[in-house]
C-alpha cells in the first residue's frame, strides 16, 4: 500500500490558516470551517499548525486507490444495484 508522501519542507517553525491553506490547496474558510476536526494548537486567538500536525491532517486525509486493493478486499455495498417496482434491491 501507498502511503501519503513526505512532510513538505516548512517555511518557518510553524504555520497560519493562511499558509497551510497554500500548502493544502484549500481555502482559508475550509480550515476554519473544519477547525474542530483538525489537529493544531491555539495560543488566545492564534492558531498554528507545526510540522507535525500538518503530517498528520496529510495522513488523515490520504486516499488509498481501490485498484491498489485486492478484490476481495473491496467494498461493494456502496455500488449501484437496480431497484425493483417497490424500490427495493433485485437480488
């Protein structure tokens, strides 16, 4: 399995909304949106994101590539099945 790439070097000791929206390549308002989701640390009203929160929203975020996975690994219960008459599942 893959695994997310490496820490991106860091302009400083730590990051602001504004930075590490850059370097995610996510708006300002999504950061403070997710806020509560998202590791970081909060001095009065500053927050400031370090190297090590910033591997780990990274990792968080990593998506695996079904195709990497053997098939029987898989999950289909999110693929499409037809419906009948009643809206039920055709088996």
């Amino acid at each position: 399995m893959s695994s997310p790439s490496p820490v991106v070097p860091f302009p400083g000791p730590y990051l602001t909304y504004g930075g590490l929206a850059e370097l995610l390549g996510v708006t300002e308002s999504w950061l403070r949106r997710h806020i509560k989701e998202l590791p970081h640390e909060k001095y009065g009203r500053e927050i400031r994101f370090f190297p090590e929160h910033v591997a780990a929203i990274r990792a968080r975020f990593f998506v695996t590539p079904v195709a990497d996975l053997p098939r029987n690994a898989r999950d289909d219960r999110g693929a499409l099945v037809p419906l009948g008459a009643r809206g039920r599942a055709v088996a």
